[in-house]
C-alpha cells in the first residue's frame, strides 16, 4: 500500500483533475463545503487528493476565503493495484431505482476496476440520452463516495447505460463469465486455485493476468437470445450454487466469489 494512504489524512476524490507535484489548485463546491465546514481545515492543515486512477498526492492548505481553497502538492505516489488479482470487470444489467445506486456502492467497495450498465430486454428503466449521461455522473459520485469511505485509491470506471450488444462489444479481453440460474458448472469449477489447474486444465479458465469479466442479469434474468449471444461472444457460463438471488445479490456474490477463488 502507498505510504500515503496510510496517512491519517481527510481524503477527497477529483475527477478528470490531473495530479502534479508543486501544482497548486482550487477547490471550490462541495470539496470547498466538505472540507472547511465540516472537517474546519485551515491554513497549512493537509488533506489527501486522489485521481481515481491511483494517483495519491499530500497537499497543504495555503489560502481560505468564502468560496475557494487552495492548496500546494508537495508529495506523490501512485497507489499498486492488490497484488496477485486481475482486474475484475461487472458487466451487469441496470436495475430500477436505488437499487442500482446501491449495487454500484457494494461493487466499488468489493474492488470491481469496470462496472458496465447494460440496459437488457428485461431492465425497466429505459435510460438514453441526457438521461443516461445524468444517470452515469451519479453512478461516478456514488463509486467516488463509496471509495473514499472505505480508502480506495481507484474509482472503478463506470460506463454510460449500454445496450446488451454494446457491453458485449465493449468487453475486456480474457476470461468471460456468464452467471447463470440454468444448469452451469458451478463457479469453482471454472476458476480453481493455480496449484489445482494443471490437473484440470480443460475445465479451467486462463485468469492468470487478463481482466475477468463477469456478466449478470436484471431483475428476470437474461432472455435465451442473451444467453446465446452472451456465448457466441466467449462467455462461459457458471453457477453460484442452489438458491436464487435478486439480481444486486447475484452480482456482489459474482464479484466476492471469483475475488476470493483467485486469490487462493
């Protein structure tokens, strides 16, 4: 872990805001509320700025007025990834209201690098247009706030609403996997220790290095169309055992289980 992140310091998420030793910024809005209302900084306090991608910068405050603090980067460092586990990419289809805030919440905390939001036959909200874009940027403060609060340096990317076909398209290269109600292998069976794939082989997917791409349904699941689609595009499906789970549920114990089985 970055020595930085270990550092009893406020933290605060800027997006799209590059990071830059001895660049001086301003913060304004809610950062500017958050950190002098609430935690009351005041000149020459510090405060950790991240960019979501990994960079954490030490800076000091250097002026307060009524609308704008500003502050001086005096330190760097660039937060490594967990060790021994590849990127873990949600493809997961979009659910009716803060039920999908919440999902992206969970997700972020449990280290999903990518979430894609994929509008499929059986998601009720019809998100397009201004609304999607409106609905992405509360995804990102959603994944933003959840970061911060359990001291993530990287903010999972979060996809504009996507079509099924353009999730699909849009895939990471490397092991794909369909979680499915129908009869599947169940999911150790696809991802199995090192120590047991070479005894194995032929029922184990390569998920050394490569991003893994997990795909999940709505509320009702994927259509047969999807699933077949889903397949011809290299997805392999697999089951998280006997019960059946809401669509939130299933994506977390997707992302928790294939988590846990790769790091063994």
């Amino acid at each position: 872990m970055s020595s930085l992140l270990k550092a009893p310091l406020p933290r605060v998420f800027l997006h799209d805001v590059p990071l830059s030793l001895g660049a001086s910024l301003s913060l304004r809005g809610a950062e500017h509320h958050y950190l002098t209302r609430v935690l009351r900084l005041t000149h020459g306090d510090h405060v950790l700025l991240l960019d979501g991608a990994g960079a954490v910068a030490d800076a000091h405050v250097t002026a307060i007025d009524a609308q704008v603090l500003t502050v001086e980067l005096v330190r760097i460092e660039q937060a490594p990834r967990a060790a021994g586990l590849p990127p873990l990419h949600l493809l997961v289809g979009i659910l009716k209201g803060d039920r999908h805030d919440w999902l992206i919440e969970k997700a972020t905390e449990l280290g999903a690098a990518r979430i894609a939001n994929l509008a499929c036959a059986r998601s009720i909200p019809s998100l397009s247009g201004d609304r999607g874009d409106k609905r992405q940027l509360r995804w990102l403060r959603v994944a933003q706030a959840a970061a911060q609060q359990c001291r993530r340096p990287q903010v999972p990317q979060i996809s504009v609403p996507l079509s099924f076909r353009e999730g699909l398209a849009q895939c990471a290269d490397g092991p794909r996997l369909l979680f499915s109600e129908g009869v599947a292998p169940p999911l150790r069976r696809i991802v199995q220790p090192a120590a047991l794939r070479a005894a194995d082989a032929a029922d184990c997917a390569a998920l050394s290095g490569s991003a893994v791409s997990l795909l999940v349904g709505p509320e009702g699941g994927f259509t047969d169309e999807e699933i077949a689609e889903a397949q011809a595009a290299g997805f392999r499906a697999c089951s998280l055992g006997p019960n059946i789970l809401r669509a939130e549920t299933a994506a977390l114990a997707a992302l928790s289980a294939t988590a846990a089985l790769l790091q063994e």
